[in-house]
C-alpha cells in the first residue's frame, strides 16, 4: 500500500472543561482531556457514565451545555459533524445493504467529489485485507468482515479522529478477540487517533495506549492500561478494571519504605510508594491473580493470612479460580496459574494464603469496597434520558 498523507486538521483532540446536561441531568461533568495525536485512546465505563455522550460531543451530535473542543488547535466545539475532521464507526456498521462493499467504502469519497477513488478506495481495502470481497453485498459478509468494511469506510476519508462506539459489541467473543489485534494493527498502519468507547475492561486494555475510566461523568483515572491496573487510585477503578480483593486494614506503624498494617489482628507490609492514600484506615488491594494459595501451615513468604477454607473452586483451563473464606466472614479471590506444578484445591480445604508486598496497594480506607463492581440486578438506564 502507497503512504498516505497525514489526516486533514490533525492535531491533539482537546477537550476544556467540557459538561453536558440534559435536563437536571449531568451526563458529563466538567471534562477536561488532552488526547495525543496518533495515540490509541479509550474511554472506559458502565453503562450511563458519560463516554458516549462525550464521543457524541466530539462527533458533534451533541453540543456542550459548557466548555470548548478542539483539534488540532481548533475550536470545533460548535461546528456541524460534517466540518469536522472526525469519523465514527458504530456498533451496528451501518453498511448500505443496496451497495456492494468497494461501493461503500468510496461513498464519501464521492459526496466529497474526491480524486482518484479507485486507488483510495483499493488501499483501505487492502488495509483491512478485505480487497477479494470489493464485489460483495454487505449480507454476504460476516460479522468481523462487515466490521471491517466499516472502518475502512471511515478511514479511508482520513479523519485527523476516528471515534469507535463499541465497535465489537455484537460480535461473539473469539471474533472480538481477532478484531482487538486487528484493531490495533490497522491503527497504528494509519497512524490516525482512534478513540474508543467500550465498557469491556479486557478490550480497552487489550488496545489503547492510553484509558480513561470515566464514572458519573467524571473521568476517575487515567493512564496507560498497566499502570492503572497495577496502582488504581479508587476502589471504583481497582474493582471496575479487572477484580481486586479490598480488606480493611488499621496502619500500625512503619518500618523503613514499608507501612505496616492490621488486617483483622494479622500484620502485613505495603512499601509506602503503593498507597494513594494517607490516615489510619486503608483498604488493601491485591489481584486475584498475585495470590499464592498453599496448604494449611506451609511456609510462605511474604504477606501471608491463615486459616482460611476453600468454599469455591472452578477449573477454567488457563487457571483455576477459587473462593477462599478468611476466619472473620470475607471471601478472597484467588486465580491460581495451571502450571502443573501445585494440586487442586478442593472445597473444605483448609489453606493459606501469600503474596508479596509490593504486589497490593493501598486506598482510603472510607471508599466503598463494592464501588465499581457491576451487578446483574443494576438495571441499564434509560438511553434517552442518560446517554
């Protein structure tokens, strides 16, 4: 494929203090996001959180109660969607059924009156590796191929933003896989910015560079996938990308970088580099997946909590994920590795678990240990009233 030029109005997307009402509804709250030109940015959520009505305010199909976006150092706040230097792919393609798949991909090449659509239109198809089907109807596709021809459609009009609401909804989860490498593959081909919306925490993780959890129209936290993940700053981010266990804990003291803890009458250590918090109560948080699980009594190292009793255990392939009751009432996750190398855990096994230090972190201790954590009887709000 020929090098393509840069996007029209490339530039950092910015948005300045940006809130959104809707009635005495906020659906965003007073936002304010730098995103890099070219990077891979992901808005992560649950449902009614603000991030697409954010993505909206972006395409320009929402106009801002208050604040500015720009691009590029332009304001396009105001502008209608078709100024704008911005695409979107949406979760339902849109394909036209009447047109074939080499016609679609040029459609807005022809509204705009473009030269050499041939050529153009050749090259996002090969981009998606799509160019043998150019002849093909839409419901002759599959789901990953219609997916396909959508952003090719939307990239091949080189957008300076090309905005992704929930582009894998609707495919079945080996398929979403395949498509989240690909995704990123095509991104950084183009080297347009994608920003993506999604409530899919592996998703998000497995392709930006860069993730916004957003949280009552809020942005809570944002980094880079690995660093949220390893040192969330709230328990609404520790629980809502991936799972944490979170125990109480009463600082006691400290010991060199170390702060030392009570969980419950047993002391354990957290380096004090590991706490986005400060004051006598914490929470702890350590991942299912740093958790040693061993039999009652042996030697471990590290933090280490005793007594405990198997109560759970589910054989997933890659690892065997088990619920573990401490003697003071409190389920813990553990995901133990298949390794081969450590037995089955069976239900009624008495065991003990360890991890090391600097694997858990620290939050405010006042938190709600449960904030983030997504329930099947909390009910979707109503997309008209809350987007």
């Amino acid at each position: 494929m020929s090098e393509q030029p840069p996007p029209a109005g490339g530039g950092d997307l910015r948005l300045d203090q940006v809130t959104k009402r809707f009635g005495t509804f906020t659906a965003v709250d007073d936002l304010s996001l730098t995103i890099p030109a070219g990077s891979f940015f992901a808005l992560l959520g649950p449902s009614g959180c603000g991030k697409t009505t954010t993505l909206r305010m972006v395409a320009g199909l929402e106009e801002p109660s208050a604040g500015t976006i720009s691009i590029g150092g332009e304001d396009v706040t105001l502008a209608r969607p078709y100024k704008r230097p911005v695409n979107t792919v949406f979760q339902n393609y849109a394909l036209f059924p009447h047109l074939d798949v080499f016609e679609n991909v040029a459609f807005g090449l022809r509204r705009r009156r473009a030269k050499e659509v041939r050529e153009k239109v050749g090259e996002a198809l090969d981009l998606v590796q799509l160019a043998h089907l150019a002849k093909r109807k839409p419901h002759q596709l599959s789901g990953g191929q219609q997916q396909r021809i959508a952003l090719a459609r939307a990239i091949v009009n080189r957008p300076a933003v090309l905005l992704l609401d929930e582009p894998l909804g609707a495919l079945d989860l080996k398929l979403r896989r395949q498509m989240q490498l690909e995704l990123k593959r095509i991104q950084n081909d183009v080297g347009i910015t994608f920003i993506h919306v999604t409530h899919d925490q592996e998703e998000a993780m497995t392709m930006a560079d860069t993730i916004a959890v957003m949280n009552n129209g809020k942005v809570e936290q944002q980094g880079a996938p690995a660093k949220l993940y390893e040192t969330p700053r709230t328990a609404f981010v520790a629980n809502f990308l991936g799972q944490s266990n979170m125990l109480k804990a009463e600082l006691k003291g400290t010991m060199g970088d170390d702060l030392l803890l009570d969980v419950h009458g047993v002391r354990l250590a957290l380096p004090r580099s590991r706490a986005a918090a400060e004051g006598s109560e914490l929470l702890i948080g350590v991942r299912p997946e740093k958790i040693r699980i061993s039999p009652a009594g042996a030697d471990a190292s590290g933090n280490r909590l005793e007594g405990g009793i198997v109560t759970d255990a589910s054989f997933t392939g890659v690892s065997t994920q088990y619920l573990v009751r401490m003697p003071w009432g409190q389920e813990v996750m553990v995901f133990a590795q298949n390794v081969g190398s450590e037995g089955f855990r069976s239900p009624g096994d008495r065991v003990t678990l360890s991890w090391e230090p600097a694997h858990s972190f620290a939050l405010d201790g006042t938190e709600d240990v449960s904030a983030g954590v997504e329930s099947l009887d909390t009910p979707d709000p109503d997309p008209v009233t809350v987007p």
